[in-house]
C-alpha cells in the first residue's frame, strides 16, 4: 500500500509520529549536556534524571496502553501530548534537581500514553495482516507500521538538527521550540483525529461473558501466555539495537576511536532505514511473518558474531572501523526485517474484536517488555565488559549472548506463531476466549 492510498485519519496519525519524534529529539538528546554545563548537576543527578525518564516512559507503557484501552485511542494521544508538554515546561522553569527530576518523568509519561495509543490506532489500518497470520498467507499490501519505522525515523534524524541550531541561543530555546511542536500537534490531532465510536471503549459481549473468570478486559494480555512469550522473546529486537547506544561505542573505545566515529555510525544507521526500509519490508512481505522473523533474528546474530570475532582488547594495535561498521549494517537490516512484522503481529492476539479490542494494552506490554530486556540485558553485558577486562578472557565474551538470544528467538517465535494460528483455528479456541483464559 502507497502512502496516499491510506485513510486520511491514518496519514494524519503518521504525521504525528514524525512530529513527536521531531520535538523528542530536538531536546532531549541534548538534556544532559545541559544540566551538566548550564546548571551545574552532578554527574549521579544527571544519571538519576535521565534514568528516571527512560524509566517512566518504557516501565509505564503497559500503564498507558490501558488507558488508552480504557479512555480511547484518541484521548490517550492528546492528553499524552499535553503531559509532555508540561514535562517540557518544568524543564524549562527547573533550576534544581527536584524539578529536572519532576520534568524528565512528565516528558516520558507523555511518551508512554502516546506511543500505545497511537499505535492500537494505527492497527486498524493493518487489518489484513490478521488474516494473514491466521491462515498462513502472506501479505498483500505494505503494512503501516513500515511507513511508521521510516517517518519515525526522520524525526529522529531532523530532531538533533534542529535542537543543534537551538542550542546556539539556549537549551531554553529548544524547550520553547519543543513546546511549541507539541502543541501545534496537539492542536492538529484535536480537529483532525476523529472521534472512536461510543461502543470502542465498553466491554465486547465476550469481555462480559469471561470478566468473572479472567483479569479485566485490558489486561487480559497479561494471561495470554503465549503473548507473553511472544513479547519476551520479540524484546530481543529492542535489546540488539539498543546496542547501538551501549556496547558499540564502548567497542570504539577498545578501538581507540574517539567519539566522531560513533556519529558516523549513526548517520550509517538512519541512512540506511530511509534507504532501505521500504524494499527491506517487502521482502519480508513476500517472505511472509514466521521465516521473515526468523531471518531478522539470524541477522542480528551475524551481526554480533561479526563484533565477537573481531572484539579486541582496550589498546589493542591495528584497530579497523570496518567491522564495526559491518556489525551496524547488518544490525540495521535485521532490525527493518523485525520491527515492523513484530508491530504487525500483536493485534492478532487480541481476543477480542473492533476498534479497541484491548489493543493498547497490548502494544504496552509490547514496549515495557523491551525497556525490562534493555535494562536487565545492559546490566548482564556491563557486567561482561567488566569481568572481560579485569579477569582479560577473550575479548568477544560479553558478545556471546546477544548471539545466543537473537539465535533462540529465530527458533522459537515461528514455533510461538503457528500455536497461536492453531489455537485460534481450532473450535475450542471460542471457548477459551470466552472464558477469559487464554493460551
């Protein structure tokens, strides 16, 4: 599917997507060299602030795919939109600990109600691809969530750009700008999101029929254990390419090159989404969801054998950029063919049907899965990097489970897949779902 060929409510919700990355990255790449330089904080308060931010945003994904569940997709989208606007407003009027502290957890609360939303929203312009993985066909048309990984992709670009230019006047004035996005986007979603229907946020006759069985409605993802599964195991995708902001600039390091490079690489890596995301995607299509999610994982494991046998020691002489670079691109690759398939896959596991269906809670538990395999998964391969170095084992030991985990997700997801088709196919499938107890 082209571009223009989507709804005009669809267009306007990817426009949204490019408009709240834009003011994200105008600001908040640059949140931390301003408290230290501007402000003076401490380098354990910057870390407090910034780790509450990541924190507050991807620990309450789940939260906000609720109320988004419970409120509606709209709602949720701009009341997300005016906590962030808020979030940057204490920025701006922070001069202390305790007000950066307050604005970085409002900043990412806004993303969290936003970003569950907006994608449950833009599912039901993906429907066919719940056909498709029920019966096991493959794709006809090209799904949103490619256009979504391509334009959130140049607000991430764009963003930096600008808050750079800002930031010759103040930090302040890449506040004010980011402000001033958020509320013309607020503005533009109030007039030209329609409204869901009234029936969107009650409980379907199903939800009735289970809700003294089973959890409530919106968090019945939490008993699907097959979901659950799913998402666990789909979280090493977010794991691998956070990568790109942990383990691969520490790689430099060992190298001996200096920050420019790290740049460089991510110049490599948006280049290549604008670039490639598009065929990437369509040949995930043709390939269909189970071999393109296992393909996706097998490449984030090259990727990594790539840095593994080629890791090096701190000070090590010949040190080349080459494999690092190749590590990147085929990260990059991996991480097209997954995403949007992963994105496209959720809502077949809502049980229930229409507008809602649950589908925020979902695409929550989707994000806060990742953020809890980023934090444990960093946290194992700093503790990795340090043993490596103090105890001097092979220089490619902290690479080993970021080859290992992408390897078991390739196996086990498709596997995750087909007993999911079969468990929805069979006719006791109705049943279950009534009862509230999936998988």
């Amino acid at each position: 599917m082209t571009f223009r060929s989507y709804r005009a409510e669809t267009r306007t919700l990817l426009g949204a997507q490019l408009v709240f990355n834009l003011g994200f990255y105008a600001v908040v790449p640059f949140l931390a060299g301003a408290m230290r330089t501007e402000y003076g904080l401490g380098v354990t308060a910057i870390g407090l602030v910034l780790g509450a931010r990541t924190f507050s945003q991807q620990g309450m994904f789940l939260i906000g795919g609720v109320l988004a569940d419970r409120w509606g997709a709209r709602r949720a989208i701009l009341i997300g939109c005016l906590v962030r606007i808020l979030g940057y407003a204490t920025l701006a009027a922070a001069s202390d600990f305790a007000l950066f502290l307050l604005g970085a957890v409002l900043t990412g609360a806004g993303g969290a109600l936003f970003s569950p939303a907006l994608e449950s929203r833009l599912s039901h312009a993906d429907q066919p691809v719940e056909t498709e993985a029920l019966v096991g066909g493959r794709k006809s048309h090209r799904s949103v969530f490619v256009w979504l990984a391509v334009i959130g992709e140049i607000g991430a670009v764009m963003g930096p750009v600008l808050g750079s230019v800002l930031l010759n006047w103040s930090f302040d004035a890449a506040l004010a700008a980011g402000i001033g996005i958020f509320s013309a986007i607020t503005i533009l979603l109030w007039y030209r999101l329609p409204a869901e229907p009234a029936r969107e946020t009650d409980i379907s006759e199903a939800d009735q029929a289970g809700s003294a069985a089973g959890p409530h409605f919106a968090l019945r993802c939490l008993s699907d254990r097959r979901f659950v599964l799913f998402c666990l195991l789909a979280s090493t995708n977010m794991l691998a390419y956070n990568q790109l902001y942990f383990a691969i600039p520490i790689e430099l390091s060992r190298r001996g090159l200096d920050g420019a490079w790290l740049g460089a690489l991510f110049l490599l890596a948006s280049a290549l989404t604008l670039l490639l995301q598009l065929p990437v995607s369509a040949v995930g299509r043709r390939l269909g969801s189970g071999p393109a999610l296992s393909i996706g994982f097998v490449l984030l494991s090259v990727a990594f054998t790539v840095a593994a046998i080629t890791s090096m020691h701190p000070g090590s002489s010949d040190a080349s950029l080459a494999p690092v670079v190749v590590t990147v691109a085929v990260l990059i690759l991996g991480h097209m063919l997954l995403t949007p398939t992963i994105l496209s896959l959720i809502p077949t596991f809502a049980t229930a049907s229409g507008p809602a269906a649950g589908r925020g809670a979902y695409y929550g538990l989707a994000a806060t899965c990742g953020g809890i395999s980023v934090l444990a998964g960093n946290s194992a391969l700093g503790l990795l990097l340090d043993l490596t170095e103090r105890q001097t084992w092979w220089p490619g030991t902290p690479w080993i489970p970021l080859i290992l985990l992408p390897f078991l997700a390739a196996w086990a997801l498709p596997r995750v897949l087909t007993s999911h088709r079969a468990n929805r196919l069979s006719p006791s499938s109705t049943k279950t779902d009534l009862s509230g107890k999936a998988g």
